[in-house]
C-alpha cells in the first residue's frame, strides 16, 4: 500500500486525513501512551503545535484522542458502538450540535437483553413497596389519561461518560464524550402517580425493575434495578416518559415507557418500566450495592483498592461541557475568526460560565451562554475565535456551575469503576 503524507492527506480531505492519522498513529502511540518531543509531535500532525509549551507532558493529541468506525444501529444515525453484547453506542462530539437532541443520535447504553417486541397496548406499570400505601397497576393508557402530561428537556448522561481517559484505567464500556444527550421527553410526573397510590411516610427511595433479561438469561434476574432517594423523586421533573420529541421512545432508549431523572446519572433512568417499588430503605437492587455507580466517599489515590463499605452512591452529575462545533480535526483559514459552540450542563443546578482556551489554559475567553429551557437542560455556548498564526491548535472549553465548581483540566479524582469523569472536552484545529 502506497504510503501518504500527512500533508498530502489534510489536503485531500482533512476528516478523512483525520481518521487516517488517527489509525497510521495508534500503533505507534496508545491512547494511554507518551509522545516524546514536540518536534515529532509536529511532523505527525502535519502542523506546528503553537503552544506546544503549555501542552501537558504526556498528553495525545486531541487529533488522534478520537476514533471515528462507522456503524448502524437500526434508528440511530452515526452512533459509534462500543460493545454488541449487551448493545452500547455513543455519538461522536460534532454530531450533538443540535440543541434539543434527535432520537437518531442519543446514545444507548444497555445492561441486559433488551425486550424484542414490547407491546404498548398491553403495557402495565405496577407501584408496590414497603412504603407504599397499596399495590396498584396501571395501564399506559390509563398513565396517559389519567394523570397530566408535562415535556421537559432533560439531559441524561451515563456515570462513565469520559471512562476511556482513566489511568489506571477502569473496566466497563470505554465511552469517551459521547453518552450524553438533552432530548424533549413527554410523559406524566412519576410523583403525581406515586402520591396517587399512596406514599408512606417512611419512604426514603424508589426503585425500578424494567422488562430486560439479565445478559444470563436468569427468569426473575434484573440486569439493572436502580433508582433515586423520594426526594428527587419528587421533583417537578421527573418523568415516567412515553415519548422523546413527541416521538414515541426508540426502543432501544426504553419503548414504551421509562423513567427520567434529568441531571442524574442515566443508570437512574430506568427503561422499559414495568414495576416501581416505593422503599422504606436504599434501593438495593442489582447495580445499587458493592461498586456499582459508587465512588470512594473520601478521595483515593489512583489504583487505591477501595472496600465496598467506603463506596458512595453517586447524586447529581458534576458540570461539563462539550464543543459540538467544529469537529474536531478540522481546517480553518487564518485570515477567519472561527465561531465554536456547543453544551454545558450540570446535576447540581444551572452552569454560569463558559470558557474556552487556544493555549492549553495559559488564557480562556469568556464564552456567550444561553439560558436552560427549564431545569436540568444543558445550556448552549458560543464564542468566536481568533488565531495568532498557522498551525495546530487545540480548543478546549470550561463550564462552571452556579456554585463556583468548575471542570478540571485534565482527570478528575480517580475511581475504581471510572465514573463522573468531567474533564474538559478539546478539539484538533489546525490553522492554514
Ligand atoms: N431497564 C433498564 N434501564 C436502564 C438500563 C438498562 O440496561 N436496563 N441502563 C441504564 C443506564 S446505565 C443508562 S446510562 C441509561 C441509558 O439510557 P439510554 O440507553 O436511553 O441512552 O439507561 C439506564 N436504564
Ligand atoms: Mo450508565
């Protein structure tokens, strides 16, 4: 095979070149390994790194941080598979631009065996518990006519979102950016339904048992049976929802009816809902217990072994953005400003600022923010950017939450199972 030049590649296509960078050098550089020299580093990227020296040592490249496979799931368009068995997808960086998320493009993230053909018009959903007044079921239909309808735009991100950069690295679906997304989602507020069949006064958690069949195949074993505290339980909120952008749910996202904790992590969301439980306890089904979406309650060291008993269940998500535009290993022309946008979002409450950087954190822009369509909705920034001279830069941006937390630089604190990863996202500009 006839061997290309870097430069020959840009100039013929520079995402294809993107992508062929990315396979020529991942040989010869993992994504956890080191790259020596910044002269090298040049000559592989085909373009001066301008501010080479604020780069951290040991850092790769935001060009070649990003593999681009094709693949197809059915409804989904240009979603990148991480795993088959159970099915796990997340969508590339430059295809989240939208401000409400498509259907086509939020991520799936599967435990189990999903439910091949759910039927809509037979579907129940049952409430029980110890601390729930009664047992009581209810028939979607009934859900719908029932109970009043709310549509919030509420972002789900899974807790290892961002697990591929954790050193020593940690086990589970390697996702990068890319498990995120703030859909419309339309169904009726999961306290309206709980307080209608009765809620005890010793109440402290729900938990939710969807139709998926353990990866075993086990009769009666969950693959997954999370849930929250009755307080955000509570919130205005949270839905058991029917349809994402007055769609019904893509059945690989939970058809036909789930649960969403907006600001949560996603695993709270439960899919293909069949049963809530109302406890007078933590939940502690399957995934609630041991390390599972728990994080050393006190900070450890990286590959620190961590006992059970000293493991945290994880709230709300820490505050994070992403640049949606441009994608990331893109040309730009020097004599142009370029315009970059993207979300910032967080658990906790709204994000206040957004900035971004040219010079990797040597100096950061304040970045225009929009307002959120209502609570737990990721925010939209936008800023315009000017480059000093030609040549390879990187853009990364910097959310902060109304309470003065911001993201960290490079890897937050470490954790056994790789969860809340909020680093800064970057992208590969190169300047001619
Ligand atoms: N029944 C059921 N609910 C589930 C899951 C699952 O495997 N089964 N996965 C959880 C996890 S870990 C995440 S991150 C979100 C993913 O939602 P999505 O697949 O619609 O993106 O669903 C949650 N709800
Ligand atoms: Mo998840």
């Amino acid at each position: 095979m006839k061997k290309h030049g870097l430069h020959e590649l840009y100039a013929k296509d520079p995402v294809k070149a993107d992508e062929q960078v990315f396979k020529r050098t991942s040989n010869a550089l993992s994504r956890r390994g080191f790259i020596k020299g910044l002269k090298s580093l040049s000559l592989l990227l085909g373009a001066e790194v301008v501010y080479g020296q604020f780069m951290p040592a040991g850092l790769i490249p935001a060009a070649f941080a990003q593999a681009d496979t094709p693949f197809s799931i059915e409804g989904k368009d240009g979603l990148i598979i991480l795993n088959d068995r159970p099915l796990n997808a997340e969508t590339p960086a430059h295809l989240l631009d939208d401000v409400v998320t498509p259907a086509s493009r939020f991520f799936v993230r599967n435990n189990g065996i999903p439910p091949q053909e759910p039927d809509a018009n037979s579907w129940t959903l049952t409430i029980e518990g110890e601390s729930a007044a009664q047992s009581k079921t209810f028939t979607l239909e009934e859900l719908k006519t029932q109970f009043k309808h709310y549509t919030y735009q509420l972002t789900l991100e899974c807790g290892g979102n961002g697990r591929a950069e954790f050193s020593p690295a940690a086990t589970g679906n390697q996702w990068t950016t890319g498990a995120v997304g703030c859909p419309r989602w339309t169904g009726v507020r999961l306290k309206d339904v709980l307080q209608a069949v009765g809620v005890k006064e010793t109440a402290v958690y729900i938990g939710y048992y969807g139709d998926d069949q353990h990866l075993s195949r086990t009769p009666g074993k969950a693959a997954i049976s999370r849930g929250v505290p009755i307080s955000k339980a509570m919130e205005e909120e949270s839905l058991i929802a029917w349809a994402m952008n007055d769609e019904p749910l893509p059945l690989m996202n939970g058809y036909p009816l789930r649960l969403v904790f907006g600001g949560w992590p996603a695993s709270t969301s439960g899919k293909w809902l069949k049963k809530i439980v109302i406890r007078d306890r933590v939940h502690d089904g399957a995934k609630m217990l041991g390390k599972a979406y728990r994080i050393p309650c006190k900070p450890v060291a990286p590959g620190a072994d961590v006992e059970d008993k000293d493991m945290c269940i994880i709230e709300a998500m820490p505050v994070k953005s992403l640049i949606t535009f441009p994608r990331s290993g893109s040309d730009h022309l020097l004599s142009k400003s370029l315009n970059v946008r993207g979300h910032a979002w967080s658990g906790e409450g709204r994000v206040a600022k957004v900035h971004t950087s040219i010079d990797f954190g040597q100096t950061w822009q304040v970045a225009q923010l929009s307002l959120p369509a209502n609570r737990h909705a990721w925010q939209q920034f936008s800023t315009t950017l000017n480059f000093p001279q030609q040549g390879y830069y990187e853009v990364w941006a910097k959310a902060e939450d109304e309470h003065g937390k911001s993201q960290p630089m490079v890897l937050p604190g470490w954790n056994p199972k790789g969860y809340l990863n909020n680093a800064c996202h970057r992208i590969a500009v190169r300047v001619v």
